[in-house]
C-alpha cells in the first residue's frame, strides 16, 4: 500500500498573520488608555537589612506612625528581605542553582517578614496577603485593613537569567515599583535607615553629599559605586507610565514616615 499523504488545511483568516494587537477600526497597532485602578494607596516598602532586621528599636516606632495614618490613607505595606535574603543567595550562588531557583528560595524571607509585621498590626487591621489576593484590595481597604505582602515580585522560577552572575535582577524593590505600577500610584515610599541618596556612602564617609531630588536619566549617568535602590528599579522608572517617582526616607528619623504620606518631599525624590 502506497503511504497516505496528509495535507494540512488552513482557513482564511485575517487574523491568521496578524500581530494581535490591531486596534478597534482594523488599523495595526497596539492604542489604548490603560486606567489607573487605586491611584490614591500609598505603596510602602518596609527595608529588610536597613530596618526589619535592626528589631523593635527600629519598627515599632514607624508601625506607630502607619497605624496614626491608617485611617487618612490607604496603606499598602511591602516587606524586603534583609540579611537572611542575602545569605539565601549566597548559599544558593556557592550551589550554582539558577536564577529562577533562587527568586524562589529568596522570596520566602520577605514572606516571613510580611507575616511578622501582621501580627504585630493585628489589632489595627494589619492583614497578611498572597500576590494572588492583590484584586482583593478594594475590599480589604473599605474594611479599614492594612494589607502587608511581600515585595518580591511574583516571578520565582521564571525570574530571567542576569548578567555575570546568579542574584536575581528583580528583588523586594523591583517588586514595590511594579505594585505602584500596576495600582496608578504616582508615587511608591521605601523606607530605609539612610535619608535617600549621597554621591557616596554615608555610613563610611561622613562628608557625603546628600542628593535631594534627580531623575532616572541624571541617575544612571552618575553610576554610583552603591546605589540605595536596584538598578533595574532606575531603568523601569524611565519608561513608567504611572509611577513616576520614589521617595527614600529615613524611617530612624521619627516622623519623616508620616511627613512623606502627607507628600513632603522629605528624603530623596527620584523622578521619571
């Protein structure tokens, strides 16, 4: 028996070699008008090494300040990793496991943070959630909570390969930005144990020029030796659509906290 020849139909179809991405009148394109969902919450990023890890001391007096403007503002928490985070990555760089695999394993200490300060806010509302619980926000704000989450963002092992070397390029401030992001926040706050930026590092070199306000573009010129924030947090803000700036304080500093939620620009101001 001669072999059966098997051809392969194709319907017509205008979409067959089309980008997907045409607009409404049939033109190609990609056009639209993305809305700001929650342009008025307040994204904060709790520092891991700069402020969890210094203890009581160091976060009570700023949950204090949070919990005095829980009912002015809508207060979404974040929590970065710290110390444990790094040495998850170190451990984790020493096996030579992939990137993805350690996004993974890194996520769970800010996790952990996130759970620790819930329960410190629990009886002011302070409620611990997953990244799949971010469309319940509106519900949990009209209920008066104080949502707490991770900043790491939700990539884990699908997080992209970097360059020269195995830490993951998006981290706990990477994952803060996105959040301000995705909500329409103008402005995303992270808190750290320095006042912003210096043209060097404050804490061995006493004389360091503090640096008040700067773009993105200004920023990566300057290729600071240590940079306060990510660089791929720089990058993303050039191109951002709603977050347009980041505000560091100094979270040691008592009321600074509160004068950044009320929009002083107190700290360093980083700007599209």
């Amino acid at each position: 028996m001669g072999q059966i020849k098997h051809e392969r139909r194709k319907l017509a179809s205008r979409f067959a070699d089309s980008s997907m991405t045409t607009t409404t009148d049939g033109t190609e394109g990609f056009k639209y008008s993305p809305v700001a969902m929650m342009p008025d919450v307040k994204v904060i990023k709790m520092g891991g090494q700069s402020i969890m890890d210094r203890g009581r001391e160091a976060v009570f007096p700023i949950l204090d300040e949070l919990v005095a403007m829980k009912d002015k503002h809508k207060l979404l928490l974040c929590t970065g990793g710290g110390t444990r985070a790094r040495h998850v990555y170190a451990v984790a760089s020493d096996l030579e496991l992939p990137t993805g695999l350690l996004a993974a394993l890194g996520g769970y200490v800010p996790r952990q943070n996130a759970r620790m300060l819930q329960m410190l806010l629990a009886s002011h509302g302070g409620l611990y959630i997953m990244n799949d619980d971010f469309e319940k926000l509106p519900l949990y704000f009209r209920l008066g909570c104080i949502p707490i989450m991770t900043g790491m963002p939700p990539f884990g092992y699908w997080e992209k390969p970097t360059e020269g070397g195995r830490i993951p390029e998006h981290r706990t401030d990477a994952g803060v930005f996105l959040t301000a992001e995705v909500l329409g926040c103008k402005r995303a706050i992270f808190i750290k144990d320095e006042a912003g930026l210096y043209e060097d590092d404050p804490k061995k070199n006493k004389n360091a020029k503090h640096i008040p306000r700067i773009t993105a573009t200004e920023l990566m010129k300057l290729d600071l030796p240590d940079m306060i924030l990510e660089r791929v947090v720089i990058k993303y803000l050039g191109r951002s659509r709603f977050c347009t700036e980041l505000q560091i304080v100094n979270g040691l500093e008592r009321g600074m906290v509160t004068r950044a939620l009320e929009g002083e620009d107190v700290g360093t101001i980083i700007t599209r």
